[in-house]
C-alpha cells in the first residue's frame, strides 16, 4: 500500500495514547481511516479529557447520537459535571411522545430517522446545548441534532467532535483532523 | 397506579446515586420498570464501581453488546483496566471476517443476529472473557454472547450484570434484582 503523504496519517495520538488507526477499504477509490472508540476505554478517556477544555463556557447539556460516540459522551459527562441526552437511530417501545427527526443519508433519497425519547427532550428545553461527536464529517448529522436541540426547546452552544474528517462550515471545536480518504 | 408491594420497587440505590426508575406499560398486562445508564453518567459510574469488585479473579477481557450496557462497560474497562470488546445488531460497512451469531427473539421464528467484527473477536482468542450486561433477564442474550466467546477461541469466566430482571440459571454477578412485570 501506498500513501498520499509522506507522514502515516494513520496513527493518532491523543494525550498519551498512540493508535495506529484501521484503514477501511472504500470501493476502488481508498481507503479510510477509521476511528474506533468503541471496545477502546483507553483512548475514549483521553479523548474527553483532551474534550473538556473545549466545552464552551455556559453550556448546560450535551446532547449526541447513538452509537460509537456513546462512550466519549458518557466520559465527557463524567469529567465535566454535565449531563448528557443521547438521540436513537430506532424508535423504542418505552418512548413516550419521542422528537422525530430526518436526516439527509449518504444515498440519494435514503434518509436516517432519529428518535429523541420525549423525557429526554424535556431535559433541554431552555438549555445551552452542545453537541456531541466523535467524528464531524460533512456535518449532516451535526445539524440534525440542533435541530433536535431548538425542536426541544434548547439553544444550540456549539459543536465538538474529537476529529473533523471532510469539509464543513459548523463552528466546531475538535482535537484533530483526519483524512477522509487515502488513495491506494 | 396501584402497586404490588408497600415498598416502592421502581426506586434503586446504586453507592450514593439514587433514581426513580420510568414504568413503561406493557400491553394490558402491567408495567415494566426501565434502567437507563444511556444518558445518566452519575448512575452509570456509581454501578461501575459496585460492580468491579465482582469481577471474578484472573479475567481478561469482558464482551458486552451494544447499546444500553455500552457506557457501563466502557466505565468498568476503565475502572478496572480491563478490555472489552463490543457484539453489534447490524453488519457495519468497515467489519472483517466478522462472528456472526444468531439469538432466539422474544417473538416466536423471530431472531436476533450478532455481529462481532473479526479484528475484535482476535482480542478474545485464548482470553478469560466476562460477559457484561447492564441487565440480564431471560440469559437468552447473556448465552448467545458466551457463544460467541466460544466461537472467538475464549473462554467464558463469568457473568455480571447490574441488573437481574426474572429467572435464569446463569451463574452471574449482580448488584440487585429488580421486579419484572408491575401490576397495574
């Protein structure tokens, strides 16, 4: 394998953790690399210990999206004293009066459903909300959780995400970019 | 709402944290009380740390499944030093040679499907593996992922759940047991 750039971009290192990142094979165009935080505590907590200086001042709650920045946020929460509203990709049994929100997919006319529980949504109204990420790429999904956020009643504080991967013009915080592609 | 106890069941006290648990009606049968870790940082650490010290000597690693009990493993791998690798619901895109492990559903001929991205199952091969659920009930769940343990080239150490909600016979680890159907 060859790379695009003379560094290996395929190894981050967060606080005093090193990962040398997977690389997922992307039809015949490259590959990217892939973040896992999932099954990594390691890494999850120095992430969010990196996190917390970027919280910005005055927020009240964050609010993030199931499933792999689940941990980040749960760690983040711990760490910083604020509590934390997770959004769904599958309707519950046990929601009551949940927010419902599309989102635009990766597919030409296939879109994602998000699923805020409606006491979970209680807890952000009239709150400044962050939200949470573990990686911001076009920013789709970013903005479908503010929009979550004012549908609850909240106002959204800002955007943080471990990596920015891809362009976008959110006003994120984030630790560091990562390539959205390596070429083959 | 008339209870079956002059206690009330549906509050939990885990260290210092204490919760009012949701009562989610189900059919006309009654109501079950619902556990949420997701989204509560305070009880998930609280349950993470009564929970270490029943980690059964010379374990290795620990094996939980997404979502609910995910950032209460995360929090036990990072209390106790511990990895822990995580059985998806859904085939995601970037897994390699992934376990795949069928479990029966509650709903007769319906079954639920495991996945378990193959880099990970490696981490288990030849290791002491403790499965980990916020709550077990049936065991259905608890021996689909033992057998996936099995299959990854581990061994089953152990059972822990914070949890026990109704009968099985699994020799497990638990902090309390709660009721699993409330009458209305």
């Amino acid at each position: 394998m060859t790379t695009s750039t003379g560094a290996n971009p395929y190894q981050i290192t967060v606080g005093s953790v090193t990962r040398q990142l997977r690389l997922v094979p992307v039809g015949q165009m490259g590959f990217v690399p892939l973040i896992e935080f999932i099954g990594d505590s390691e890494l999850t907590k120095a992430a969010a210990q990196a996190l917390v200086p970027l919280i910005p001042e005055g927020t009240e709650a964050l609010l993030t999206v199931v499933t792999n920045a689940l941990p980040l946020t749960h760690e983040l929460s711990d760490l910083s004293g604020l509590p934390y509203q997770v959004a769904r990709k599958k309707r519950r049994t046990y929601m009551q009066n949940p927010l419902i929100q599309e989102m635009p997919g990766l597919t030409l006319g296939v879109s994602e459903t998000l699923w805020l529980d409606g006491p979970h949504a209680e807890r952000l109204s009239g709150k400044k909300v962050v939200i949470v990420q573990d990686v911001i790429a076009t920013g789709s999904m970013a903005m479908a959780l503010a929009r979550l956020t004012e549908r609850a009643g909240g106002t959204v504080h800002g955007y943080l995400a471990a990596f920015k991967q891809g362009e976008n013009t959110l006003p994120m915080q984030y630790l560091q970019e990562l390539p959205k592609w390596v070429q083959s």
